[in-house]
C-alpha cells in the first residue's frame, strides 16, 4: 500500500494521510502535528488504516473487535510503517488488507 502524505492549507499543522486502493476509492484521515491521536479509516473492500503514534496498538484492538463483522473477510494481513512529515519526523501509520476483500 502506497500512502500519500499531504499537509493541509486550511489546517495548519494538520496532514491528510490517504491511499489508492484498488477497488477506486481513496480512503484518508487527518493528523494534527504532537497529536496523540489515532485516526482511523476502514474501506468498503475490508482495507484498514491508523494513522498516530498507537496505530498499531489500536488498528490489532479495532480487528479484534470487529472480529465476528469482518469474519467474511478470511482474516488480515497486518503491516505498519513511519512516513516523513512536511514539517520533518514522522508518524506512524498501520494497516491491514483482508485475505478475501469485498467488491467495491
């Protein structure tokens, strides 16, 4: 999954972190500079990502709570990794693709 960091004209030190996924949509959340904060965003194929310094923590919870809704989804592959910042650092970002997505 390729992720597409971009900062936010009308929200100083806010970024907008978001994908291409495959089925066409272009799924996004907001993350504000120093902000511990996990946002979430889950595509209607079943891909998920968190963006914050926890992401990983709270993308394992939010599967493991969606566990029995998501069950058609045949389980997830789980990655996560540091994207550079306009302002420099990073942020973290988690994501799981299922082993059966939805169609769009």
């Amino acid at each position: 999954m390729e992720f597409i960091v971009r900062e936010m004209s009308s929200k100083p030190d806010t970024i907008y972190v978001r994908y291409d996924c495959a089925c066409g949509c272009k799924p996004g959340v907001e993350h504000r500079r120093g902000s511990s904060d996990v946002e979430h965003e889950q595509c209607c194929c079943g891909n998920v990502h968190f963006v914050g310094p926890e992401a990983r923590q709270e993308l394992e919870k939010y599967i493991e709570e969606r566990r029995a809704e998501d069950e058609d989804l045949g389980g997830y592959t789980v990655s996560e990794e540091k994207l550079a910042t306009p302002w420099g650092g990073s942020v973290a970002v988690a994501y799981a693709i299922p082993a059966a997505p939805r169609a769009h």
